[in-house]
C-alpha cells in the first residue's frame, strides 16, 4: 500500500463528510424562473443607455446554500443626443453561474450570485462575460417564489476574429418568479 493512499483517503473523507451532513430535502429539485427589468449600460466611453431586460433560467441545489444553474439575459439600451442622435444597442447573455443562499431553510432566502459564460452585443460576438449580483428568493409556498435581485455584468464581443471591441458593462435591476418541483 503506497504511502500516500492514507493521506488521500483522509483527504476525500474531509471534503465528502460536511456535504453528506447537510439536510437532502432541497437537493435534486429542478428550478426554473424568469424576469424582466431594467438596465443601464456602458462601454469604454461612458453611459450609453437605459433600456428593458428580461431572461430565464434553470438550476438546481447542491447542497442547502450550494445552487447552480444556467441562464440567458436579453437587454437592449438607448440613449437620445438630441442633435447628436440616437445610440441605441442591444445584447444576449450566456452564462452558468453559481448561487450562495444564507437562509435556506426559510421563506425568504437571501442569496449571492456569481457567474460567467459569453456575450454578443449587435450581432457581434460572443466574447468572454462576467456577472455577479444578490437578491432574494421569496417562497409563496413549497413550489412558487419571487426572485427579485441586482447584477452587474461585464462582456466583450469580437467584431472580426481575434479583434475584440471594448465590454459593454450594465447594471440591471429585475423581478423575477420562479418554480421549484
């Protein structure tokens, strides 16, 4: 018996036994929820517009805090120059993020979301994009809740290949409603 194989089962003892402590009875429940809101964008010149953003997702619990789950975001911008014009924009957000639930237990589970996946803005794209933000997740009963949250997201998008344009960053407020089987 090599030397190590002590040590490594020690190892997966330490990582596996907190999880196998935690309560099953969220895990493997299945969650979908979509939303609308809005966003405020900008690129690398400044505040481009305010505009709508809605979406859906699909996750699923880990562990009782532990939740993943994957999620598109659609947001379009505008912004009126007067005599300067219109800039106007919209984008598609890819992303798998991963949520942190602090009351997981109860009616209402505030949580902490961080994700990344890829962006298109114009028909240009996709390029690497980030998001993170906190909301709560407010149960009306076993099944249905309300999501409403706060993320920012940051995403570049490539024009022609390897010539990646600036990210366009926004902040979104939304309000969401979810079922979990």
């Amino acid at each position: 018996m090599p030397r190590r194989l002590p040590l490594l089962l020690l190892a997966a003892l330490a990582a596996v036994l907190p999880a196998a402590a935690q309560s099953t009875t969220p895990l493997k429940r299945p969650e979908v929820h979509g939303f609308i809101g809005v966003s405020r964008a900008w690129d690398d010149e400044g505040y481009i517009g305010t505009g709508p953003s809605a979406g859906f997702g699909v996750g699923t619990r880990l562990t009782r805090r532990l939740g993943v789950e994957g999620e598109y975001t659609f947001f379009r911008h505008r912004r009126d120059f007067g005599f300067g014009g219109v800039y106007k924009g919209n984008a598609h957000l890819f992303s798998g993020n991963a949520l942190l639930h602090f009351s997981p237990d109860g009616k209402v589970q505030p949580f902490l979301l961080i994700g990344a996946g890829g962006q298109s803005y114009q028909g240009n794209g996709p390029g690497f994009a980030w998001n993170c933000g906190a909301g709560v997740k407010a149960y009306l009963n076993d099944h249905l809740f309300l999501r409403p949250e706060v993320r920012l997201s940051s995403g570049g998008y490539n024009r022609k290949p390897f010539q990646p344009e600036p990210p366009i960053s926004t902040i979104r407020f939304q309000f969401g409603v979810g079922y979990r089987w």
